[in-house]
C-alpha cells in the first residue's frame, strides 16, 4: 500500500466531511430538515391546465418517434457502411429510449385518462424495446410511493451496509464499477437489486399481489412474441444483420435509462438524505430527487429530466413538466436544485455518475435520516483487480 496513495484518498474523504449530512460551511440549509410547505402547497402552485391530459397530442409523439425509430432502420439498411452504423446505432438507442419513456407516461397514467388506450400503447412501445410492461409499470409505481425510503423504495435503492458487506468483491465491482452499473437493467428486471427478490415476469413474484398476476402474464405473453420475433429476424436477416439493427441499440437504450434513473437519485453535489421509519413522507421523498439538464436530448426523451415534479405528481403529462416545474420552484425554494447546465452533449453527467459510483456504497443499517456512506476499501479493490 502506497503511503502517498494511501495519504490522498484520505484527505479526499476528510474533504468530504465538509458536506456531511448535505450541509457545508459557506450554507446551513439543511436538505434533510422538514419543509415548510406542504405538498397541497405545490400542487396549487401548478396551473389548472397542466393536468390536462391530451391524448391526441400524446398520440402525436408515439407517431414521431415510431416514424424517426422506421427511417433509421430504412436509412440503416440502405447505407449499411461501417461508416454509418455508429451513427444509427446511437440515434436509434436513444429513439428506444424516448419509447421507453412514452411507454412510461401510459404506466402512470399521464398519457390519457382512459386505460384502455394506456394499457395498449404501452404494451406496444414496450414490449417492443423487451420491457415487461405491466411488471415494470407496478414495480416503478412501488418506487413512486415509496421514494427516498430505504426500506421501501424499488429503483436504485441503497443498500443497508449488513447486505453491502456480504456482497462478493466481484459483486461489488460490477455494481460500483463504469461500465457495468449501465447494463444493469435487464438484470433487475429479472432479478431484482441485491437484498431483493422477485422476477418482473414471475406473476407469483413478492413484488405483485394476487390481483396483478393476469397482467403480468399478458406482458410476460407479449415479451416472450417479441423474443420469438426477434429469433425469427435472426432467420431471416441473419443474426450479425439482426444484432445490428435491433441488439447494439437495446444496449444503447439500456445505458440511457440506467444512467437516467441513476442520475435522478444520486449523484449530487451535496449528499441527499434517504428516510426510515417515521421520519419518512412522500413529500420529504420525493424532494430527494434531483432534475437533470440532457442538452439537446430534453426534448427527444419527453423532458424527463424535470424529475422532481414527475415524481411529486406523476399523474403531469410530460409535455407540461416544465412549465409546472417553473410555477413550483418558488414554493419549494431551496429544496429544489438546479440542474447544471449542460452543453448540446451531456458529457459533464459522465463525471457526476462517476464521482457518485465511488462514493455512494451504502448507508447504515440504523437511523432514521442517513446518507450515503463511503467504503474505503472499494478503491483498493479496484487497484489489484
């Protein structure tokens, strides 16, 4: 063991204390302190007509991104050059990606206000890109009522240090290590995080009730036809041509929402807290989250990064974020961050996800506010693997 290496991971952590419990020395507010506001406070903040769901207008983003998704598989089949495959390969995962998220708006209910029309849209944007829509739509509405709670949140959610401790090394390297923490998802969707159990295609899995289990296996039903498609593409096309057009950009797709939904938990520059117990609320939660500015991407990915106000009320069609997160910030005042603004590319979340993944582990196994704790030995770890 380096003593100079051993010297300058020390003084980073001591500069960290700095931000203990979200709090430096230049700024005593208090992140994890009670708001003076009330969530009614919030909501009546937000005009009238941002509730109002359109469905012809939500209808018209499903049509352009299905147009963008078919004439980047035309243009792809056409050029098919080495020169132009990154190319598509890139644009097509993110078009995935803006599926995902329409797809998403249908599973909480913001896409219309008739579930018949959000149930078919959203089995067809989903199953398309191999998302289990009905166990996904559940599992993220667990995570929507229970954000910010150690115990009870279902996306991206700390792991007390008992369950982090008996991770394997290579367990832990794979979770806190760029970049496999990217290509996580289709692991949760069928296994859960560490310290969980459960299959999102399972109907008899912990994470449904009895009533779920004929939706879940319609989604499971339409999962496995896509599968079943894409083996006969594969026939047709040949596997090399079907991992091309359909394979690096599912990938692409899963690297955009690992990195989303990361991002909008952690990452920021002061610690956040993550609740027990009574001192848990819905409000105090769903102000946990952080927004995120994707330069040229907000609009392809349906303004997702308006978060906090997504998560406060998801039932805001997308299209009506941003003006609602514009009403809200003088309510919520402090305990809304600003997101950094990022240039056309967000190059600069690379660095926070980063920053993040080496400093975010774990938190204590008691405590009813806590935050995220550092393991000092996950960087020696690195070092001799």
């Amino acid at each position: 063991m380096s003593p100079s290496i051993n010297d300058s991971f020390a003084k980073t952590m001591e500069d960290k204390k700095e931000y203990k419990n979200g709090i430096n020395g230049q700024d005593d507010f208090d992140p994890s302190a009670a708001p003076p506001f009330r969530i009614a406070d919030i909501r009546a903040a937000i005009p009238k007509h941002c509730w109002v769901k359109n469905p012809w207008r939500s209808m018209s983003y499903v049509f352009r991104d299905v147009i963008v998704v078919f004439a980047l598989l035309a243009a792809a089949a056409y050029f098919d050059t080495w020169f132009f495959w990154p190319v598509y390969w890139v644009a097509q995962g993110t078009m995935f990606w803006a599926l995902f998220v329409l797809g998403h708006d249908c599973g909480h209910g913001s896409f219309s206000d008739d579930p018949i029309l959000n149930n078919v849209v959203g089995h067809i944007l989903h199953s398309a890109i191999l998302v289990p829509y009905h166990g996904w739509r559940i599992s993220h509405k667990t995570h929507h009522q229970n954000h910010g709670n150690v115990e009870k949140d279902e996306s991206w959610v700390p792991m007390p240090e008992k369950v982090y401790k008996d991770l394997g090394i290579r367990t832990k390297l794979l979770r806190f290590t760029i970049p496999f923490p990217l290509f996580a998802y289709p692991m949760y969707l069928w296994y859960r995080s560490p310290g969980k159990t459960g299959s999102h295609f399972n109907p008899y899995s912990s994470l449904f009730s009895p009533q779920d289990r004929k939706q879940i296996m319609t989604s499971t039903a339409c999962w496995i036809a896509m599968v079943g498609f894409l083996v006969y593409l594969s026939f047709e096309l040949g596997s090399a041509m079907t991992f091309k057009l359909y394979g690096v950009p599912y990938l692409i797709f899963v690297v955009w929402l690992d990195l989303v939904t990361y991002l909008h938990h952690h990452g920021y520059e002061r610690k956040l807290p993550w609740y027990r117990g009574k001192e848990w609320s819905y409000l105090r939660g769903g102000l946990t989250t952080v927004d995120r500015d994707y330069g040229v991407f907000n609009s392809i990915q349906h303004d997702i990064g308006t978060h906090v106000i997504h998560h406060l009320f998801p039932q805001i069609p997308h299209y009506h974020l941003v003006e609602a997160t514009k009403a809200a910030k003088p309510v919520i005042g402090k305990y809304y961050r600003e997101p950094q603004k990022s240039g056309p590319i967000p190059i600069h979340l690379l660095k926070i996800l980063v920053s993040s993944l080496r400093e975010d582990h774990y938190v204590s196994n008691s405590g009813d506010v806590i935050f995220y704790e550092t393991d000092p030995n996950m960087f020696w770890i690195r070092r001799s693997e």
